[in-house]
C-alpha cells in the first residue's frame, strides 16, 4: 500500500487535536457514511462488518482483527483508508476519507479505539440459538376438544393445533378410499379388486392394522420408498457434465435402499452404513458418498490447478449430500466464507471435509456371498478362456521379421506360376482385397480363374464344361454373381463370383482326374471396367488329394494390423531372460500399455510381477494410481491401470525373468477392456537378449497390415492366412470364448459397486475463498460446535474418521438425525413435512407447523429402535391420515395450504407411481427385482442427445425405480410430471400443472399400448359382456363400479371406438392420477 504522503498530513493535523475522541460523536457517524454499504447489516463484503465492535475487532476473511488498540498504522482498517493503491485503498468508490476523518480515526485507535457498549449500529443474532439445534424435548400431551377423534397421539398434537385456530377435522375416509390412498402410499401399487372387497367385507376393528402390515411386510414397500431417498441423495446411473457417461455399477447402491427399507434397518444403522459400510459388511452402501455428478479424468484440465479444483468439487458435494441429507444443513456455503445465516464457519466446514478425505469416486469390488461366488465362477471362466487362447495360439502365424514381399495385383489378369506337380484340387484362399473408396473393406469378386496344365499348349482345365466342379467359403448371390461363373469361360463383372465375406473368403476346384499343372490365371473383371473387389493377398495351395494340398503360391499375406485390445507375437520357441518392448511410433501422443505378457512353452505368463519379473523403461508418464511402470505386469487390465511412455510416439520396457526360459508368445494391449484406442502403439520391435546387452529381433509391426486410423480393427484372433481346416477350427474355438467371454464379464460386473474407494486422506486447509490455490492453516476432522463436540486428531486414519463421523450422525443426542428423518416420513405421506424445507433446517428453512408434534415424533422414532416402518403405521393408522380430502370453505380461507392438516391433503402420484400403476392394473408389470436398471433411452453417440424408448417389453416393464436414470434427461412420457433428473438432490417434489402432462399421457405410445394391454385383459377376465367388461375396468382402475351415467356414456365410447379407448380415458382422469 502507498501510505506516506497521506501519512504526513494525518499526523499533522493529529497533533493538534488534545480532546478525547469520542466513538458516538466522531467516529460512529465516519463509519455510517463511508463504510456501511459494504460493511454494515446488509452486506459483509471480505467477511468484514463495522457496525458491531465484536464483529469488528473478530475481522473479515483477508485479515485477522481489523483494529489493534493504540496501533493505528498496525490496524488493517486503518491502512486501507489511507492506502493510496486503487486496487486496496477504500471506500473503493465515491468520496475518500477526508484528512481530518483520517485523523479522527487515527486519534481514536491511537487513544485505545473506546467503543461503549450500547452503542453498535446492530444486535448480532446469535445464529445457535435456534429451534432445531436445541435438544430433542419430550413435550407433554396436549387437552384437546375432542377427546373422541384421536387414534393415537398423533392426532391428540394436531387437534390441538386444530383447536387453537377454531378448525374442525374432515370426516373420515370411506374404506376404500382409505385403502387406495395407504396402498399407493405404501407401496406405490393400487389395490386389486380382491384386495378391495376383502377389506370392505372385513369389519373388524383390527381389519385397518392387517392392510398396514400386509403392506410394509410386502417387497413392493421398500421399492416405493426408496425412490423418495433416491431423489434426496440425487441417484443415478450416469456421471453428470456434458459428456454423461454411463455409471455401470450405481445401482447396488439403489438396491441396497430397497433392501435396507425393506427389511426395516434401524435407521441409525441405515446412517452408519451409508457412511462407513465398508467397514459395517455392507460395501454397496458407501454409493451414497459419491451419488453426485463428477468430472471424470479426461475431463480434467491436465494441469495441477484444474486436478486440484476438481478434487476439491468432489469433496464438497461429499460433504453437502452428507450435511443435507442426515442433517438438513446446507453447509455449502462455507466453502468460501462463514455460513451467512447458520453457525457454520469456513473452518468448521473443512473440518467435516477432513472426515471424508480420503473418499475417491469409483467403482470397488464388494464383498457379499453372492459377489464371492461371482468371483470365484469368473476365475473358472478366465482359465477356460485361457485354455482356449492357448489353443488358438498354436493357430497364430509365426511373425516373421523381415518384410512380407508382395506384388500388386491386376484386375484384369494375373498369371501364378509354380514348378509343375500332379493335380487334382485347387484351392485359392484370399486373406485381403482392396478398399472401396467409400464402402471401405468389402467383398472380394473374381470374374474367372483358371487352371493350366503343363504342356505346350495349355489347357483349362478348371472349366465347368469339363466336369470340374468347384466350392466355395460362401457366395453372395445376385443375378450377376454367382459361384458357377467363376468357371463358365465368359468373362467380365456381369459373369463373376462375390465371397460372402468382407476381405476374405475361398475357392476350391476338383478336377474330373489328376493333371500336371504349372500356372493357374484369374482375373476381376476381365474387361477392365472394375477394379474394386480386387484380393490383394492370398494363398494357392495344390495336390493331388485334400490331405495331400500344399502351398505353392504366397501372394502378400500379412499378419492382422495392430489393436486396441489384444494383440499376440506368435515366435518360434527361444530361451531368454529378457524381452524387450520398443515403441516407433503411435496413432497419437505418448505410447500406453496396459498389459504386457510374455508366456513360455508350458501355458504360463512368466512376465507377471507375482512370478518374480522385473520391469524397467525408457521413462514413466507417471499418473499416481493410475499410470506406474509397476502396472505394466501387475495381471490387471484396464487404461487406469497401464504404463505410459514419457517421449511422444515412442518409448521402450524391458521384461527380465527370474531365470532363462523358452518362451514362445507375447501378448499386449494398449486397453485390454476396449474403452480406450488412443496411445496406441503402431510400429513395434520385440527383441530377447540376456546379461550381454545383445538383442535378437523375433517379432515386430514389420510383417502386419498398416495401421488405418479410419478401421478399428477388431480385438483378439485373425484368421488371415489360414487354410479352410483351421479356419473352421478357429471359429469353433473363437465362438466358445466369445459366450465364456460375455459370462465372465457378467461375473465381474455382478461384483463391483460405484461406491468409492478409500485412501489415507488428504491433509485438509481452510482454503480463502474456497481457492484451491490459497490454502490457509491446516484443519482437522471435527463438527460444527454448535452441534457436538468431536474431534479427531490429524493423524487420524481414513476409516476411523468416517466411523466416527456416521457414529455422531447416528447418535440419539444429535439434535437433527431424528427430527429430519420422521420429518421426511410425514412429508412422504401427506406431501409436505412438519418442516416444508425438508433438506433445510438451518435458519432460512421454514419453522414447523407443529412443533411439539415434531419432537414427539423425533422421540417416537428412538424410543421404537428407529424403525421407519413403525413410524409409517403410527401415522398411516392415525385419524388425521384417515381423513376424507372434505372440503371446508372456512378452513381454506385461514390455512389454503391445509398446514393444519383439517382435511388429508390429496395431490398428484408422482411420475413413476403413475407409470408402475398403469402396468399394475393391465397385468403388464414385470416384478423382477435389483440389478441393472432398463433403458428409457437408447444408446447415444459422443455428445448428441439421449433418444427415447418408445416401447416396452420384458425387462422395460419394470418398476420405474429400475429404469436407468440418466442424469439431465427427463424420461419422453413421464418426465413431465415432475420428475427429477438427478441433477441436484430434490428434497420435496414440485407438483405442476402443464398441457403437456395431459398431452404425454393420452397421446403417447406408452399410453396406448398399456390401454391395448389392458383392454385385452378386461375381455379375457369379463367375457364378451360389453357391460361387464366396463365394470371390471372401473373396478381394477379406480377401484368402484361405475355410476349409472357414468355407464351409460362409457358404453357410447366402447360401442364407437373400443374399449381399448375408455381405458386411455381412464388413465388420464384425476381418479385415476390423485391419491383420494
């Protein structure tokens, strides 16, 4: 700061004053003036407020006390009204500070800032004295007026409240009503017929207490009510962002609620499990820790900054979901600065960062029997396959070292001459052609082919005239080609034989008896009109019998070019100590490899880092967990778990053994999962040598087909170059590994979860500002004050910091865990919580309605081992659930919201309880419980959009909890009914009203086809009796027969346009949409 010119004039002036400054006088009214726009009630810019002493000497975010009594010139304040940097010096705008303001300031600090109490601008709230951080209370039973109504105490709170306001409670429900309303509740379902006529029928008192069990004790419960913990802790099946990946293994997490719900685990333990389960035998549960969007490493700037950012992303949202949804506290706002309304300060957020420091979004392997046994069938599955790539490495052609000669071949003809032998069967492999120049690799064509005997004037004998017959891998038929034109004698396009397959295929010819041939000519299109189609290599083998064909003419076969995946080195049988690896070049960047095997004579992988090999590099691009040398022969697979060369397009590993061996097959891959193709190496050498540093070539890129970046070549086993036997054998093998292959990857998929992997944790700072960038003193785990008292010390490790943490979450002394848990339930059953912000119990959340009821329901919820299911039949089978939807023109003029609950409050079944209801009732939905979700969309490409499914069958048929729900897309029918996209947690569902809610609805095909559906079951269930058919429909529909005029016109629509069409009708009335 430049101070000095003002400085003179300050002192000046300041040695003329004698009186004391007074702060009220000439002090107060400085501040009022020139500092409380930024820095007074309204706004605290920099954390910095003026207009209360406390808050004044306590300082903002980029200082420590803003006043040191008797040391102005040491007093922040002080140095930014004098400083003369525009960048510091403040007011930042409007007029400065005069020199005799800055003199009376500098007086006052100087004579030892005397600030009377009284005498701030403001009273500082105290932000803990608020009602939901307060102990739970056991509030006494309330005198109610009626003292008949109540069914349990539940109803004796909310009379009370009733009374207080001269409100009268609705009538009760009808039966079925009643029954309807618990039954979607509960279970999300509606009720059968049966269900329905067994319950009016059944007139014990008892009969209500039999439904609710019936119900919390069916599997459909735990499906229904997950989905409102679902929404709050944002689930879904896709990472988020622009890219939206897919997140495979999201869903044990979701089907760890619905078991949990379920089987009614405590809710202290269901807290507990979701934030240590690794440690609690209950792996899937942790998915809530990282339910959020993340950016994944590619979507990461490369540079630390952008890494460091990322990170600290991640753990905010690990931290808010935790805060929010335990605790109904919104902490996010610390990151940056003390909380502006709750007790939160910056320090005190990243001290509960510090608990969840070491949590990585990520998939883990878990550990139930069920993932156990999955484990074990997938390493039986694995040396199977191994087994057969042993067998088809025997089938691999020998790489050879020099390179393949060739010649090119002509369209029009091309002559292959060998030394003359006795002949009976001819056969001509072809191992390419060339490309088309738009439809790329195609199939190969030949217009005739003919055999040559050797004599002075030469014979065909290949010409079906002759009796020469001839077969073929397969033929692609048209008028035009045909197998029997390749030996008519005619010649051109319109007289030619196609193979069936794309760059390859055979031709075989039996001759009437042996003949001495020498030459053999072929052509593709005699005529020269086309030169497409065209075998640019191939083999021709003769003899006089199948057994006794050899190969007399090579014609440029090479090896498959370089994959992704997997590719093998076959080599003649050597003994070595070392194989070395040397990358020439790549399709892009720095070389990857993510496997590197080296197998000997006996079938095993003696490269493998558990088998005593060593590995060593040119250099390492070292990502830490993620790209190491030591990756390269760890016997995992995968792009995170590879070696990356430090020198663009090139690089080289050695692999050194225990001791020599013959070794006969290497085997690499740049990502053996197939997710990555970039990095891949396109030019190789692999060379053998021992302690002497001399090293012998025995395999390369030199005898493969170029790499063409345009082809993705597929992964594993080429049949090029092989004869028509070891073709069929190929394909045998090939297609038992390819179903072993698929099995062992379903195995694998059954035993991982995105639920995150756990390291020692970061050291955690209070960041200024929430910048990575400025890290401040470091932090250790702890809680907000105003909540608890716990404290870890900083050498605490990583799963004691989360257990200890769930513990105090879990614990009954917690003042929120209970309130904000039965808070949700209610507001599950009656559409809005005792507290409306059901994720916000901080100081800008709403109040409770009921307060006393809120705590006896807190305290309920303990006193019964915090079982949730017990709290849904406390309040399901109190009389203020029983209500009728009655309305009472009075009530609403006082409370329109029906807050007081006078009448039960009936609204619109969420999105996916319409759609599993429709299915329900036409028979259609598939009860298939857990695993991967079915797709609403189809599959995408890069960035575009995710189209809709538009019909549905099997596995589409399921609970809408099950679909796979992909963030920031809306489902195409039933995502308008307010359905949320995952994108933030959604603590209460907003409940609309749009034309294209009613549009989706009775236009979609969905619509139409379960109408159909149900259609079809009414006739089958009520026979060819029109009326029939429409009581039935009512019946299983809204659960009543129709009214007379309600028959008479459903009659008129079946009558003129089907059944099928009142069905549609129905789905789309309010009886059918709205719990009643």
């Amino acid at each position: 700061m430049r101070v000095v010119p003002l400085l003179w004039v300050v002192l000046s002036a300041s040695l003329v004053r004698a009186e004391p400054v007074d702060f009220v006088r000439d002090v107060q009214p400085i501040f009022r003036v020139h500092c409380y726009s930024c820095h007074g009630s309204e706004k605290q810019k920099s954390g910095l407020r003026l207009d209360i002493r406390s808050e004044l000497l306590r300082g903002g975010d980029n200082y420590g006390p803003a006043l040191i009594a008797k040391q102005a010139a040491d007093s922040p304040v002080w140095q930014l009204v004098t400083s003369t940097d525009p960048s510091t010096q403040m007011p930042p705008e409007g007029p400065r500070l005069t020199a005799r303001q800055v003199a009376t300031l500098t007086d006052w600090i100087n004579q030892g800032a005397n600030w009377p109490d009284g005498a701030d601008d403001a009273r500082l709230e105290d932000k803990r004295d608020h009602w939901s951080f307060r102990p739970l209370t056991n509030p006494s039973v309330p005198t109610i007026s009626i003292a008949t109504w109540p069914r349990n105490t539940i109803d004796q709170f909310v009379m009370a409240q009733l009374d207080q306001a001269k409100l009268h409670p609705a009538p009760e429900a009808d039966r079925v009503s009643w029954l309807r309303r618990v039954t979607l509740d509960l279970t999300g379902l509606p009720p059968t017929p049966q269900e329905v006529s067994a319950f009016v029928r059944d007139l014990d008192p008892k009969a209500y207490e039999r439904v609710v069990d019936r119900l919390l004790a069916s599997p459909r419960y735990g499906e229904r009510w997950a989905q409102h913990w679902l929404d709050v802790v944002r689930y879904a099946d896709t990472h988020g962002f622009e890219v939206n990946t897919e997140r495979p293994h999201a869903w044990p997490y979701r089907d760890y609620v619905i078991d949990s719900l379920n089987r009614d685990t405590p809710y202290d333990q269901f807290v507990r499990e979701q934030i240590a389960g690794d440690q609690l035998e209950q792996d899937s549960a942790t998915g809530f820790l990282i339910t959020a969007s993340v950016l994944l490493p590619g979507q990461i700037g490369a540079d630390e900054p952008s890494k460091r950012l990322a990170r600290q992303d991640s753990l905010d949202e690990i931290v808010v979901n935790i805060s929010q949804s335990f605790l109904g506290l919104s902490v996010g706002c610390a990151r940056c600065h003390d909380h502006k309304f709750d007790p939160v300060s910056q320090q005190e957020y990243y001290a509960l960062q510090a608990f969840v420091a070491g949590v990585e979004y990520a998939d883990r392997d878990v550990r139930t029997p069920a993932a156990l046994a999955l484990k074990q069938e997938e390493i039986a599955l694995k040396a199977e396959i191994e087994a057969i790539n042993q067998q088809l490495s025997q089938l691999e052609p020998l790489a050879r070292v020099e390179t393949i000669p060739g010649r090119e071949t002509s369209a029009q003809l091309n002559e292959e001459t060998f030394d003359p032998l006795a002949v009976r069967y001819v056969r001509f492999t072809i191992h390419d052609s060339n490309h088309h120049p738009t439809l790329g690799l195609i199939e190969p064509c030949i217009d005739e082919f003919e055999i040559l005997t050797d004599e002075p004037t030469p014979r065909n004998v290949a010409l079906a005239s002759l009796g020469t017959h001839v077969s073929a891998s397969g033929s692609r038929t048209s008028e035009i080609h045909k197998l029997e034109h390749i030996h008519d004698g005619m010649y051109g396009n319109s007289r030619s034989w196609m193979s069936s397959e794309a760059g390859r295929g055979w031709v075989q010819f039996e001759l009437p008896q042996a003949e001495r041939v020498g030459k053999v000519r072929w052509s593709r299109d005699r005529e020269g009109k086309f030169s497409d189609r065209l075998p640019t290599a191939f083999t021709l083998e003769a003899g006089p019998a199948l057994d006794q064909m050899t190969t007399v003419v090579s014609q440029g076969v090479l090896r498959a070019p370089v994959n992704a995946r997997r590719n093998t080195d076959r080599i003649s049988p050597v003994t070595t100590r070392q194989v070395r690896f040397t990358i020439e070049a790549t399709n892009n960047l720095e070389p990857c490899l993510d496997e590197l095997e080296v197998w000997d004579s006996s079938g095993q992988n003696i490269a493998l880092a558990s088998a005593g090999a060593q590995v060593t590099s040119s250099g390492d691009n070292v990502t830490p967990d993620r790209h190491e040398l030591r990756f390269l022969n760890d016997g995992v697979y995968g792009n995170s778990r590879s070696w990356m060369s430090s020198e663009t397009g090139k690089g080289w590993v050695v692999v050194e053994f225990p001791q020599a061996k013959s070794i006969e097959r290497i085997v690499w891959g740049r990502d053996r999962p197939g997710k990555f193709a970039d990095r891949l190496p396109t030019e190789y050498r692999i060379e053998v040598g021992d302690a002497s540093d001399e090293w012998q070539l025995v395999a390369g890129s030199m005898d493969r087909k170029p790499y063409l970046p345009t082809e993705m070549p597929a992964a594993g086993f080429s049949t090029s170059g092989l004869s028509p036997m070891e073709v069929t054998r190929a394909n045998v093998l090939m297609d038992r590994k390819k179903q072993l292959e698929q099995q062992a990857t379903m195995a694998a998929e059954g035993q991982k979860a995105f639920a995150g992997k756990f390291r020692d944790p970061d050291p955690i700072h209070r960041l200024h500002r929430g910048d990575p960038e400025q890290p401040k003193e470091p932090v250790v785990p702890a809680v907000p004050t105003v909540l608890g008292t716990l404290m870890l010390a900083a050498d605490a490790g990583e799963p004691k910091r989360r257990l200890a943490l769930a513990d105090w979450i879990a614990s009954p002394e917690n003042p929120l865990t209970a309130r904000v848990m039965v808070n949700r339930i209610w507001q599950g059953h009656f559409g809005t919580g005792i507290v409306e912000t059901a994720s916000d119990f901080g100081r800008t959340g709403t109040k409770p309605s009921h307060p006393a009821l809120l705590d006896w329901l807190a305290g309920e919820f303990l006193r019964q081992g915090w079982s949730v299911k017990s709290m849904h039949r406390l309040i399901v089978l109190s009389a203020t659930y029983r209500q009728s939807t009655q309305y009472q023109e009075a009530a609403a003029a006082q409370d329109a919201d029906i807050r007081l609950l006078w009448r039960f409050p009936s609204r619109r079944l969420e999105a996916e309880t319409i759609r599993d209801a429709m299915l329900s009732v036409n028979g259609q939905l598939n009860l298939k419980m857990g695993g991967r979700g079915f797709n609403l969309f189809n599959q995408r490409g890069g960035l575009s959009g995710f189209n809709p499914v538009e019909s549905f069958q099997g596995d589409g048929l399921r609970r809408m909890i099950y679909a796979h729900k992909v963030r920031r897309e809306r489902e195409a029918v039933f995502g308008a009914f307010d359905c949320p996209d995952a994108g933030q947690s959604t603590a209460r569902r907003r409940e609309s009203t749009t034309p294209i809610q009613a549009l989706n609805l009775f236009n979609s095909q969905f619509t139409i086809d379960q109408s159909v559906a149900l259609a079809d079951r009414m006739k089958k269930e009520a026979g060819d009796d029109l009326t029939a058919q429409i009581r039935q429909t009512y019946l299983w529909m809204v659960c009543r027969e129709p009214e007379t005029d309600e028959l008479v016109e459903a009659t008129a629509v079946v009558q003129q346009h089907g059944l099928a069409t009142l069905c549609r009708a129905l789905y789309n009335s309010n009886e059918f949409l709205f719990l009643p």
